[in-house]
C-alpha cells in the first residue's frame, strides 16, 4: 500500500464518465499515446493524452465510454493540452481502461 489518505482527501478527485469522440496519433509524445476528445456532457468536452496505443486501436477507442480525472490542472505534453485523465489498471507496462460495463449518461460521477 502506497499512501493511507483520508475518505476527505478521495472527495477532493472528481472522476466522471465521459464518451471518446475523437482520437489522432500523438506522434510528437515521447512515448506511443493517442489524443483523446472526450464528451463529459453537461462538464463540456476535455482532452486528453493517453499511452494506450499497445492494447487499443483507434477505432476501438471511437465512442468508448471511460473514466477520467475531470479536476486537475491542464497539463502541456508537447504541442498538446491534456485537460483530464483518462484511468486504467496497469500491467506490465499496458493499460486497460476503466469504464462502466454498461452505458450511463455523460458526466456521470464515479464514487
């Protein structure tokens, strides 16, 4: 275990269901990721850098609901504005994305 925080610490991440609606390679990322365009409904549109090209291509990734990280700060990776995270579980170096196993509406929030 990492780091014990408290239940008031986990209130503070905001983690909603968002919809991909557009993914580009990301040829200018220093390793293999996609830009993600995601639809978190009423929260609006966020982008977003992901290094999931090994398990996912971009027509898997086209309309797939995930879950992301809406309330961090915008990040600059390269020429590129990341406004969310986009979670998954990590294995050896691939990610496998989290994301409801059936669709919900956009924005939705996760608890």
């Amino acid at each position: 275990m990492e780091k014990i925080i408290t239940f008031e610490d986990f209130t503070k991440v905001d983690l909603r269901v968002g919809t991909i609606t557009e993914v580009h390679d990301f040829p200018k990322a220093k390793k293999p990721a996609y830009q993600l365009t995601i639809d978190f409904g009423e929260l609006g549109i966020k982008k977003s850098s992901a290094q999931i090209t090994t398990l996912y291509t971009r027509e898997d990734l086209l309309n797939k609901q995930i879950i992301a990280v809406v309330n961090f700060p915008k990040k600059q990776i390269s020429d590129f504005m990341s406004a969310c995270l986009v979670i998954g579980a990590v294995k050896t170096n691939e990610v496998y994305l989290l994301h409801p196993e059936t669709k919900v509406k956009n924005g939705t929030q996760v608890s």
